[in-house]
C-alpha cells in the first residue's frame, strides 16, 4: 500500500493487514536491550548463560507496529504509545531470525484523539509461534469522528498499600541507549522536536518504562527467571524524563497475576491499568 493509499483514521481501517516485518538479532542486541532499560545482572548482560528479558518481546514486534503509519493517515508528531501489551509463548532465543505479521485491530475515538490497536504475532524460522503483541496508538487530535470509545481499562491498582514496591533510577542518558534498540524517534533525544510536540525536553520512551517495570516483576515474582514470567499488559498515563527514579508497585492477586502501577519519584503515575502473570 503506498502513502497515496492510506486509509482515513477511523472504524474502516479495522481489519487492515500490515507488512510482515522481519528481525534478524544475534545476543549483542539481547544485551543491549537489556542495557537500554537499566538491567546490570550477568543473566541479561553477559553472553555466557544468556538469557533474554521478557519484555525484549517489544522490540521484534516494534516495527510492524510503525508499520500503522503506512497504511493508515496519522501525523507521527501527534503519536504516543498509549497501551502495550505481551503473551509469551516460547522461551525468546537469545539470537536467530523472527517474523512478525500484524494487522489493525480496532480504532476508537476517545473524544480529543484516536487509539489504534494493533495486534501481531512473532513466529521463528520454523514456523512457532514466540510472543504475541498488542501495542495501542493514541493520536493526539485525531478523535471526534463518531466512533466507539471502546471497552474501560481494568487492573486497576487495589486500595491498600502494595505487596512489594521496587524503586530504580533512570539514568540521564537512559534514551539514548534504549534508542538503540530500535526506536529512533527523535522525542525521545532532539530537544527542538520534543518543544514541537508540546515537551520542555526529551521524554523517555513508554516501552523504556515499560521494561523497567517488567524487570520489577521479574525480579520479586519470578526470581530473574524468565521462563516464569508468561504476559505483562499496560497502559501508559504520564510522562517520565531521563533521569527520573521509577517505583513500581506491585499487588499479588494470587493465582500468578500480580496487578501494577508505576509513578515518578514526584509521584506522577506513569503506568495504570497494567498487570503481569507468571509462574
């Protein structure tokens, strides 16, 4: 489909099929992903035993996400990663070549913008399926067309004090390791485009976030074992800025699902409505 033939933003483009995307990695990109989102055991950034974290699931799957912004018409400076969620089917290979296929799940008009879903499947040479994902598009100004808001957001963070609550700093530099990984938007490193899409400064990247917060589950739930940890799902509701410290707070619900939140050091809730299951 070329850019000439995109469809409109709206319940029509349901259903569209994106390009299938591949992602060929060797255990430098599974290390550096692991850099990128603060991780410092030998687990996860040492070849020797190396084990993939399970939130790299983001980064095969990213670019048929990006892939929506060619089949559909949407303003990229106005894009924020608003929803992302994960299932883990086969432990992650710490290197090899996967495929992801995606296609538009929904589109829902939330009033002063839209959100897009897109859901994929990752699949390995032979053909198994990895990890699914379902990453949600919110396009600022893009709403108002008369469409579903959609479902309300569930796991919402229980009214008692947590479980367990994990605090890490973010480093100044956080974005531009974490880039490297594969998003390269220039919102998350060029002052001048950050001031154009209405920031004072660089934002952090939402999935950044989001792998902190997988590396807080992992951590107290799952023992750093990843074989333990099967799905995580989020939705992002604020900002954080390179440097910030990120609490994840973390509520057992029994049966393996552990209900999330994360806020700021200032306490901004950055990540709502999420949740994780393991082992």
């Amino acid at each position: 489909m070329t850019q000439t033939q995109r469809r409109p933003l709206g319940p029509d483009a349901a259903g569209i099929e994106l390009a299938a995307t591949d992602f060929e990695y060797t255990d430098r990109d599974v290390i550096l992903y692991a850099l990128g989102i603060g991780a410092t055991e030998l687990d996860f950034v040492y070849e020797r035993n190396l084990k993939a974290i399970p939130s790299f699931a983001v980064i095969p799957a990213f670019p048929g996400m990006m892939g929506l912004s060619v089949a559909v018409e949407i303003n990229l400076v106005m894009v924020l990663h608003g929803e992302q969620s994960f299932r883990i089917h086969k432990t992650i290979p710490t290197k090899g070549k996967l495929t992801t296929k995606g296609k538009v799940g929904s589109v829902y008009d939330k009033g002063k913008g839209a959100l897009a879903t897109v859901e994929s499947e990752t699949r390995d040479e032979s053909g198994e399926l990895i990890f699914t994902n379902s990453s949600g598009v919110f396009v600022r100004g893009a709403g108002g067309f008369g469409g579903e808001r959609g479902p309300e957001a569930g796991n919402n963070a229980p009214d008692r004090a947590p479980d367990k609550t994990v605090e890490m700093a973010t480093l100044p530099t956080q974005a531009m390791i974490y880039r490297l990984s594969g998003d390269r938007n220039p919102l998350h490193i060029d002052p001048d485009f950050a001031k154009m899409a209405g920031y004072d400064r660089p934002i952090l990247h939402g999935l950044c976030t989001f792998g902190h917060v997988c590396r807080a589950v992992l951590q107290e739930y799952a023992g750093n074992d990843p074989a333990r940890f099967t799905a995580m799902s989020v939705r992002f509701s604020g900002v954080v800025y390179p440097g910030d410290t990120i609490i994840t707070e973390m509520w057992d619900e029994g049966n393996g699902k552990i209900t999330l939140q994360a806020k700021t050091q200032e306490g901004r809730v950055v990540i709502s409505n999420a949740a994780a299951e393991v082992k």
